[in-house]
C-alpha cells in the first residue's frame, strides 16, 4: 500500500487514546508455520494463486491474509487483490459484494473495481482491482475525528444513491422482483439475529422497540463502515469490503460505524474516560438500533457470550436519546464483556 500522511500531525503525548504500539485488529496470520494461512496455500484454490481460468491471467498472486470467512491475496506486481469467500454463504457474500462494488462506482463513490468472479470446489471468488492508501487510524483522538468526518461523508454519498429508488428491506443491493414484498425494517433486522437471541429475556421488549424504525426511508447501506475499510490516497478515500452491504434504515450504517469505533477503541485498552465522545457525538445513532448492533454481535462471539447481555442492558441502551448518551452507554457495556474475556 501506498503510505500517505497527508492532512496529519504529529500527535501530542495526551492525544493517543492507548499506548503506542497497540492494536485494534491484531496480528494477521501470513503463512506462519501450521497457521490457517499455510493450510488454505497448499489447497487447490491457493496453491499457485489459482481460481480457475478466468483469474489465472491476473496472477500470480504473493502471501495470503487469512480471516476467518475470506482469504485474500495481493498479485505480485500489486494490479490487482484476489478475494476468497469461504465459510458462510461463499456465494451470496461475493454477489452482494461485486452488485454494491459497481452500482457504487457508477453514484461516485471510490471502490475497486471488479475484474473477474467465479467458484471453485467451495469457494467463491473475486478477483478486484488494486486500490492504494492507508487506512483510517484511530489511535489517537484526532484520528478518530479524521475518520468521522470521512465516513459521515462516504455514508451520506451512498446513502443519497438509493434513497429515492422506491427500495425495501434486505440483503445487498439488487433488488429482485418479489410480487409488493412487505418487509419492515424490523423484520430485516431481527432476521439477522440467530434464533437463540428469541429465547433471551429480553426479546420481547427488545423486538417491539425495533418497530420505530419502520418508518423510515429505505436506503443503501455499506454495511461495514470501520476504520480499515476507508484508505486514504491523497485528497481521495476508497472504500473496501462491501459483502455485508444491504438495503434498509440510514441509521444502521450509522449504528454500525458507532459499534465499530468504540468497542475498537475500549479493545485497544483506552480507559472509559478516554472515549472520544466530542467525535463520536458526530455519529447520528443512538436508542434501540445501537443496541441491537451490540446483540448483533455477542450473537456472533461463543456460544455463552449472548447471555451475559440483560434485560437492563438492553434498556440502557435502547433508551438513549443522544449519541453521546449512546457511546458512554455502550463503551461502558463493552468495557465490562471485555474485562468478562468476550474476543473482540
């Protein structure tokens, strides 16, 4: 990747929001001896950068990045990213991914763009342009304002594209022909929970405080908006990993954004007192949609994680009326799963 500083300071001492030298991803496993990343390489969609003939011709591709769903793998002379879906809905992940890619493309956004798609054995693949830059950081508090300000502009833009199209509720972008679906934003939402999250005690209260959304236009969402997934290039941000993008209410985008940047931020070890609540303010997202953004994801850690979430604590959150309110609420909760060894 290209290395860009532009538009940044040197931090002072009481700016960093945790000590220098953390992280909030963690080591990525490359290739390390019995790792996932050595496995995947000797199988046959790794072994020589292969996919099948359509994506041979833009290999060979270096190293591989594994994660716990997708693969990726740089071509050598850096043209291009070979993407690797694996695990849940290979295919429909990779689908969603390559109709978000164009369709955002063509409202203006800065995306990679797609070369070639295809399967093989259990995977789906992509192979997609390769774009330069560095990713949004928020190790210190500036930082995290830099990344707002960027991701409320890259929200706006994508969320104008849809937003007069007549769209309904669901996963990704195309909408297909589905006889006056009637979908509401609450069902699109609590269908994304698994069923253990109805046998909670808190499920009935919780579902019914979801129905204030339905009201709402429905829009475009990106679906994963962080900090890694907006490189910076110059004057231009591009936008990457767009397989959760969806259609429903603006304020998931928003709530997603909010959840992504205080849990990275309570996990990277910055104390509750040092949450940046002036950039997080910025974020329009507070009330039951953030707290169904945080059972969305207990429900994706271990198994017992989910229970450790209370009926009090949905209230608290579900209760916020400010996005303030909302992330002091929600790196206070995060903080306790956290110090209670849920994986970030």
């Amino acid at each position: 990747m290209v290395e860009n500083t532009a538009g940044q300071h040197a931090a002072a001492a009481d700016d960093f929001l945790y000590l220098a030298g953390t992280s909030t991803t963690g080591p990525s496993p490359r290739n390390e001896p019995g790792s996932p990343a050595e496995i995947a390489v000797e199988v046959g969609t790794l072994s020589a950068g292969r996919t099948d003939q359509g994506g041979e011709r833009f290999g060979p591709f270096g190293p591989a990045t594994v994660k716990p769903f997708s693969i990726t793998r740089p071509a050598v002379d850096q043209s291009a990213l070979l993407k690797i879906y694996r695990g849940v809905e290979p295919l429909a992940r990779r689908d969603r991914e390559a109709d978000a890619l164009r369709m955002a493309r063509l409202s203006g956004v800065s995306t990679p763009s797609v070369l070639a798609t295809g399967e093989h054995v259990d995977h789906a693949w992509s192979v997609l342009s390769f774009v330069p830059g560095t990713p949004c950081s928020i190790a210190t508090a500036s930082g995290v304002d830099d990344f707002v300000r960027r991701a409320l502009s890259v929200i706006a833009q994508v969320h104008s594209h849809g937003r007069w199209l007549g769209l309904t509720p669901g996963s990704g972008w195309r909408q297909e022909s589905d006889g006056g679906s009637t979908v509401t934003h609450r069902e699109f939402l609590s269908g994304q929970l698994s069923p253990r999250c109805r046998r909670q005690p808190w499920w009935q209260e919780f579902h019914a405080m979801l129905a204030a959304l339905d009201p709402e236009p429905t829009v475009y969402l990106q679906g994963d908006i962080k900090p890694e997934h907006l490189l910076i290039d110059g004057a231009r941000v591009h936008v990457v990993d767009w397989e959760a993008s969806a259609r429903g209410p603006a304020v998931c985008d928003y709530a997603d954004m909010l959840f992504h940047l205080v849990r990275d931020v309570v996990y990277a070890g910055a104390p509750r007192q040092r949450l940046p609540l002036d950039a997080l303010s910025q974020v329009p997202a507070f009330g039951p949609v953030v707290a169904w953004r945080l059972a969305l994801w207990l429900d994706r850690r271990r198994p017992d994680d989910l229970h450790s979430l209370t009926p009090h604590d949905i209230h608290r959150l579900s209760r916020t009326s400010t996005p303030a309110d909302a992330a002091r609420e929600l790196g206070a909760l995060i903080a306790e799963f956290r110090s209670n060894g849920v994986p970030r």
